[in-house]
C-alpha cells in the first residue's frame, strides 16, 4: 500500500499576482511559479479551494477570491512503494 503525506499552501492575491510567502522572508510570486516549485520537489496539486474573498467586481461577480488553499500530496519516505 502507497503511504502519502500531504501540504496544505496558503496562496494570496497580493500586488496584481497571485504569491506564497515564506517564513524566512522569501516568496514565491505567480500562480505557475508556485505549481512548479511544488510540482519539482514531487508534490502533486490534489486541490485548490478559495478561502477567502473581498466585495467587488471581478473573476467570481460582485466577489473576488483574494486567498486560496492548495493541497498537494507524494509518496512518503517511508512507504513500501518508495518516493518518486
């Protein structure tokens, strides 16, 4: 049996982009920057889910989503089948 772990990421609408930041000051800025940072250290996108939304009109009617969760998952270290 494959055993999975999983990260939740929480990514905002700041500045005109979509961006994650990091504790450490650093972040990532772009919705396809934050796929590929994920996706090259074997993280696979289950899900993104809004979380968070301001009055307005925009992508969604009179609501823009200004924050989204992301969840992605890989093989864990320790499953039988061994990371990717």
């Amino acid at each position: 049996m494959t055993i999975w772990e999983h990260r939740t990421v929480t990514v905002s609408y700041e500045g005109g982009d979509w961006r994650v930041n990091f504790g450490d000051g650093d972040a990532l800025t772009g919705l396809q920057a934050v796929l590929d940072y994920y996706g090259s250290r074997g993280w696979e996108l289950v899900t993104v889910q809004p979380q968070a939304w301001t009055a307005g009109s925009g992508q969604f009617g009179p609501w823009d989503v200004n924050r989204l969760l992301a969840v992605f998952k890989r093989v864990a270290a320790n499953s039988p089948s061994g990371p990717r």
